[in-house]
C-alpha cells in the first residue's frame, strides 16, 4: 500500500477531539497570516530557514508537508499560528491540533537531517500587536518517532480502508460499461472530449443540446479517467437544484447497471436547508447536535461511508442516528467522496470549501459545471460587495462603546462622498483611499472587541461588520475587472438631509477570481446548451486560451420545431402599450389552431400581468395562469403540475426566471412558447456603465452586456419545448429584432426560422 496524506490532514483526523464551534472569532485573513509569518522570520537571526518540505513513511503510509521554520543555532523547529486577541480564549482543542502538527514536523526533521533530539516550539503571532508568545518543548528523536508512529498508526486503519476503497473503486471504473449499450447522437463526441480533457489536463467548454444527455456524458469519462489515476475526485457543480437531481440520477443509473460499484457520491446541500435547530447556535453550548461532534465524528464517518448513498436524506440519517449535525457531517464527508455534487459556490466563492481542500491536500480534480451559461451572473455576484448606510446607522445606535469612534469615522467619510456627488448615481475610478482606510480601521476594531468580548456585538450590528469585512476584502483587490459605485436614495430614517447612499464594489468580469480555480483542477469542462458565443463565455470567466471548444450537433431536426418570427411587434420600452393586442391575439390564434399545453415568456412581471389581463379580457376561452413574485418551492411545483395534469392552457413566466430552464415537460405537457422579448438587460445606470466597463476591455461592450445574454435567455426558455427526439412543437419570437442578422446570428444552428 502507498498511501500519501498531508501532515495537516493527518492531524486533523488523529488529534482533533471537542464541540463544533461556529461563533465568529476574529481570525486572521490569509494574507495577514502570511505576513505573520514573515515578521516572525524576519526577527530570527541569519540562518533561519523558512517553509522546509518534509516527508516521510510508516507502513506504506506517506506523510507530507511544509515546516514552517527551523532555528539551526538554538535546535527549535518552530510552528507559527498568527491569531487575534486574547490567547487564553483559544480552545483546548486548537492548541491539541496545533501541538500534533508541530511535533509530526519535528520527527521528521529529524529523519531527514539525523538529530538526536530537538526543541520544538509553537510560535504563536498576535496580529494586532505584533506581539509573539513562545511555547517550548525538548523531545529527543526517539520521543518524537513514537508520536509520529502513534498518529500514523490512528490513522492507517483508514488509510488500509481507503486504499482499498480507491483500488476496488478504479478496478470497477476500469471496468464500468457505458449504461445504455450505445450512445446517443453526439453523445459519444462529448464524452470523448471530456475524457481527452482529463487525460492532457487542460479546460473544455462544450455546447450540446438538451436531450443528448449531457450529465452522463460528462460524468462517465471522467469516472473512466479516475480508473486510470489521471484525476483523483469529481467535483459536480450547478446553479439549481435541479441541475444536482439530474446529477444523482446519472449516477444512480450507473450503479444499477453495475453491481455493487464502489463509488461514493456525496450530495451538498445549503446549510438552511440541512440545519436540525435553526434556532440554535452552532456551537456545543447551543446545539446538542455541535456538542462532542469531534469526538462521535470517527463512527458517523465510518457508517455514512458504510453505506450505499452519501444523499442529502442518508447522511442525515446517519447523522442523527450519531448525534451530529448533518451539514457539518457532509462537510467532513467532502474529504473522502469520489464524487462530489453541489453548488457552484462550493468551489468559486472566495472561500469555497472544496477549492481550499483540493489546494490543501493537492488533490487532482476534474471539475463539471452544468450549465456553465449561469456561472457569470453568480460569480458576479460573489464577488461583490455593498453597504447600506441605514445599516451603519443601526449598527452605531447598538454597538459598543468602544466601536463608537471607528464608527463615526466611517460616517464622516461617507457622508462627505455623499455630499460632493452631484448625481444620484455615480462611478468612481477607485475606492477613495480615506473611506477605505476607515472601514479598515473599523474591521480591525471589531475583531479585537469581539476578540475580548465575543458576545458583545448584536446580530444586526454584527451583520453590517460582516458585509464591512467583504467589502474591504473586495476593495483591496480592486481593479479594472469590477467598478466602485455610490447610489443616493430617499430615507425616511436618515437625519436632515433625507437620503442614504448605497457603496458597492460591484465586479463586471469575474475573471480574475475564477482563473486560480481553473489553475488548481486537472480539468474544467463547461458545458451547457448555450455557450453562444464560446468567446464571450471564455473572456469573462477567465478560462486559459489553451481552452479547447466543441459545439455538438444534436439529435433534433428542422422538421421537429416551427420557429416564426412575429416582425410587425415591437416589445421595446416605448413600445409596450401598442404591443399588448398583437400578442394576445397571436397567442389566442395558435392556440384555436393547436390547442394544447404552452409557455409564453415575458420581460417582466408588469408586462406579464398586463398581458394575463388582457388574455383573460379578449379570450376567456383559453386558460391561463402565471408565475408570480417570490414563489416558493410549492407554488413552483404547482404552477409545473398544470402543464402534466392539463393538456390545455397557456402558462406565463418571466423570461430568465425559475421556469426558463431546468424545466423538463415532454410531449403533449407543452407542444409550444411565445418569447414576447429579446431578454435584454434593462437599460439602467448600473448596466451601462457595467457596457462601459466591457467596451474598454473587450472592444463590444453592448453585445457583451446586453445582447448575448439576453439571447441565452431566449435560447434556454424556447429549449423547454423540444425534450426529446420524438417531441413536436412551435415557438413564436415576438420581436421584429428577430429579423435583424446579429440576432439570427444568435439563435440555434438546427432552427429554421420563417
């Protein structure tokens, strides 16, 4: 057996004992840390070395890591922890981890350079004072070799388990037929670009058609390249929860066309939808199920990963039936699976969990982002930040004393931005440096008051300092891919003057972020049914000119799907009143000729109502219900039951909204849709400046902002009526920019439009 595990996994798994605990202590950002350790450095006398890799084994067992330095003239290998605050608050537990760690570094220093014995020492850094507090201990080699053994020996029992796991699995990917005997039209060809991605480690991104079966196609190669070690794990991401459904039935199909395959697939779900006690704390003075959770974490491991499924429903089985909180047990579960489904926050956000776990234990990963078209509106929206000044108004009436002053600083500077802006919107070519300087300093006052008194800031006030810390992180990364902005708005709580202002790092081209996620997998495939054009998807979210595009040709005809441009509407702005009559007459005139079930797509929710009424008024006759503002997961599900218990109806939705994609009604559940839009992004101050913003990089500001997104749209909701290849359907555009060649241009190769 070679099994290798990093010295900080390792630990982590051995010495790790104690309550889950989530209240916010102030911890130093990673940049902060890295700084710490080199003041530390930079106090030692010439000699010191620094970031020393070590390694060794015991029993097939390979342990790896970075020591962080080594004092030749005084025989101390030293550990360096920066922290804030007071150091006696640190829980036991922490400084066990810490202690395992150092001494793992110190047997093998010793190993690798031969010492007989060795002074071993935790370095710990108080970022705030600078201050650092020393904690010595003397181990000869031979004390040290049986810590190290002693960890090793915890721990290999699980290393024997998942080595023969990863063996038992590769054998049975190695050998795993295809489920469905053949494949489908241009099913093969992404497949065999997935793999080849995998196998010369380089990015994809790839158009295919629903109906082809993307999600096995994607995930199947890459569970081949697993068999050959080219890649370790797979990281399955989505936008929506559908996407993470399809995902597991992919994979369900896959064992039930192979017995007993040895695959572990652990569904990711967000933390408010897997919480046993919203109304508790995590932590174990709170929560009985954050109580003792490291110390019953080895058996609810080792049952969850007994089992046959890691799904949402049996890791809270599990569990439970161990008294540990299931979120946090799906976290833990990450470390181990072969495969992980989620969101794409899990490996883009700025601290996403699974792209610091892949840059910890260097893990290589293949990751699959379905429907890759909706990756930059939320990447966009990960990296941005805002501040409310209504807000910082609350959080002053309620924070301590001794956040009073800081406080005051931010508003004197914010009020003085507000006063010498002359419009109501307007943009800034950088954070101005005095606000920006008080929100640092404001950060680092609450992390050393919540440092000394961690319960003494309220929940409001503590929210605003969150969104304050985001903010100051976003603004010191600034550059030309976001824009610095400030909207005035009417406040009937603010003094004198009646207004707020709005400040918000807000990022136009997530690029720059997305790139160092690329860098760290062995492969990205993105794919989706809309991925036109691939050069505008490629710019903005970063992707390497290494790579490679595929736009598979799918398995639907012409003949399958009418495609009819309504040339005398005009849906514009100005235009909308006149528009209303043409579009209810055309929808009532399709559906007298084929009556059954349809979809018909608006702009917005007003235009929506206004055409329901007026449907309802000219046309009673023909059934109709709509989308509505802020439904919720049942009245979702009701709104699509319509279209499986009826055969007759037209249902209405907003363009771009929960029923524009992700929406699988075969055959007669929906023969046709009316896309009464060109799903442009409305014109606003925001949105032209984001133009701006593109132009200056890009050189096609409008058809980056505006036109190419609002034609995916377009694309995805006219895609809800043919599923299948036996489907057959209509889709009316209602737009006499549908004429225009830019726009064709845009729409799929397949259609014929009249």
């Amino acid at each position: 057996m070679t099994y290798v595990v990093a010295v900080r996994a390792m630990c982590e798994f051995t010495a790790k004992r104690g309550d889950l605990d989530l209240r916010f202590t102030p911890a130093p950002t990673s940049l902060e840390g890295m700084a710490g350790h080199v003041a530390v450095a930079g106090r030692r006398a010439s000699g010191y070395e620094t970031e020393i890799t070590l390694t060794g084994t015991h029993r097939g067992l390979t342990v790896r890591g970075r020591a962080d330095g080594f004092y030749p003239f005084k025989n101390r290998l030293e550990e360096i922890k920066t922290y804030r605050g007071d150091l006696s608050r640190m829980p036991d537990n922490h400084r066990t981890l810490h202690w395992a760690q150092a001494l793992v570094y110190g047997h093998l220093l010793c190993r690798a350079r031969g010492l007989a014995a060795l002074t071993v020492a935790l370095v710990y850094f108080d970022i705030g004072t600078q201050k650092e507090t020393l904690l010595e201990e003397y181990h000869t080699a031979r004390d040290l070799e049986i810590f190290f053994v002693e960890q090793c020996e915890r721990f290999l029992d699980w290393a024997v388990q998942e080595e023969a796991h990863r063996a038992a699995r590769n054998a049975a990917l190695g050998a795993l037929r295809f489920p469905h005997g053949q494949f489908r039209s241009g099913q093969r060809e992404l497949a065999v670009s997935v793999y080849r991605a995998a196998r010369d480690g380089k990015p994809l991104m790839a158009q295919a058609p629903t109906g082809i079966g993307k999600t096995l196609a994607t995930i199947f190669p890459l569970l081949k390249a697993c068999a050959e070690d080219q890649i370790e794990r797979i990281f399955f991401l989505t936008a929506k929860t559908p996407g993470r459904a399809l995902a597991l039935d992919a994979i369900d199909t896959l064992h039930r066309s192979a017995s007993a395959l040895p695959l572990r697939t652990l569904e990711l779900v967000a933390r408010d939808k897997a919480c046993e006690h919203p109304d508790k704390a995590c932590n174990g003075e709170s929560c009985p199920l954050a109580l003792g959770f490291y110390d019953r974490l080895d058996a609810a491991r080792g049952a969850a990963l007994a089992g046959p499924k890691l799904d949402r429903a049996s890791v809270r089985e599990v569990a439970l039936a161990h008294e540990v909180c299931p979120y946090y047990l799906a976290q833990e579960l990450a470390r181990w699976a072969d495969v992980v489904v989620g969101d794409y926050n899990y490996y883009y956000d700025s601290s996403a969990m699974l792209y610091a776990l892949t840059q910890i234990n260097q893990w290589r990963v293949g990751v699959l982002v379905d429907e890759a078209h909706n990756l930059l509106d939320r990447a966009r929206r990960m990296y941005t930040a805002s501040l409310d000044q209504a807000a910082l108004r609350l959080a002053r009436k309620t924070a301590p004393a001794a956040l009073r002053k800081p406080l005051e600083r931010l508003q004197r500077e914010w009020n003085a931005l507000k006063r010498a802006q002359g419009e109501m919107y307007q943009v800034y070519g950088e954070v101005p440096s005095k606000l920006l300087f008080a929100a640092q300093k404001l950060i680092g006052e609450v992390t050393d008051q919540l440092a000394d008194a961690p319960l003494s800031i309220d929940e409001a006030a503590l929210r605003f300092f969150f969104d304050a810390m985001h903010f100051v992180a976003l603004a010191e990364q600034f550059g030309e891919h976001s824009i610095f902005d400030i909207t005035i708005s009417a406040d009937r709580f603010a003094p004198r003057d009646k207004t707020s202002a709005t400040l918000c790092v807000r990022n136009v081209i997530p690029a720059p972020f997305l790139a160092q996620r690329y860098a760290a997998a062995r492969t990205t495939v993105m794919f989706s049914g809309t991925l036109n054009p691939y050069h505008f998807y490629r710019d903005t979210l970063g992707l390497p000119t290494s790579t490679s595009w595929l736009d598979v040709e799918g398995p639907f005809r012409a003949e399958q799907l009418q495609v009819r441009v309504a040339g005398n509407v005009s849906t514009r702005w100005r235009d909308r009143e006149r528009s209303l009559m043409p579009i209810v007459d055309l929808i009532a005139r399709q559906y007298a000729a084929q009556p059954g079930n349809y979809l018909g797509f608006l702009s917005s929710f007003d235009y929506l109502q206004r055409v329901v009424e007026l449907m309802r008024e000219r046309h009673p006759d023909v059934p109709v219900w709509a989308q509505e503002p802020g439904m919720d997961e049942a009245a979702r599900d009701a709104f699509l039951a319509r279209f499986r218990t009826h055969r007759q109806g037209v249902g209405f939705a907003v363009l771009g909204g929960a029923f524009s994609e992700g929406v699988d009604l075969v055959g007669q559940q929906l023969i046709g849709a009316f896309i009464a839009t060109l799903g442009l992004p409305q014109i606003n101050d925001v949105n032209e400046q984001m133009r701006r913003t593109m132009d200056a990089k890009f050189g096609s500001g409008y058809d980056y902002m505006y036109l190419y997104p609002g034609l995916q749209k377009v694309v995805q909701a006219a895609g809800r009526v043919i599923r299948t290849e036996q489907d057959r359907g209509v889709v009316h555009l209602i737009d006499d920019r549908y004429r225009r060649a830019e726009v064709r241009r845009l729409l799929p190769r397949w259609w014929q439009v009249d």
